[in-house]
C-alpha cells in the first residue's frame, strides 16, 4: 500500500533541491553575464557574435543534458 505522506515529502524534496540548483544556476549565470558585459570590443560584429552564441549553446546544451540526466537518474 502506498503511504501518501511519505510519497508527498519524497516529492517535496526532491522539487526544493531542483529549485535550488535553478536559482544558484539563474545567480551564476547573471553574475557572469553581468561580468561579460563590463568589457567593450570594439571590434565585434554580428559574424563574431553569431559564432560566439553558437560556441556557447555547444558547450552548455550537452552539460545541461547530463545534469537533467543525473537528477532524474538520482531521484
């Protein structure tokens, strides 16, 4: 037999810990981007900028992947 409250608290749990790797995520991310963007080039162009987005969704889409993997693999 199921014991709901067990299920409710294992649930609740497992969704603060996801929360709170979203928000340490949201918070890195802006401290970098805000870091990033201090810095002005003067020579940067819609080429190099198209290519720069492009580098940065190939490193982070399979390290995102991996770590959504990773969770639900843990829970």
């Amino acid at each position: 037999m199921i014991k709901w409250n067990e299920l409710i608290k294992k649930e609740f749990n497992s969704m603060t810990v996801l929360f709170i790797i979203a928000i340490i995520t949201c918070i890195a991310a802006l401290v970098i981007t805000l870091a990033l963007t201090k810095q002005e080039d003067e020579q940067y162009g819609s080429k190099r900028s198209i290519t720069n987005l492009s580098l940065v969704y190939l490193i982070i889409l399979p390290i995102i992947t991996v770590i959504i993997v990773l969770i639900w693999w843990i829970f």
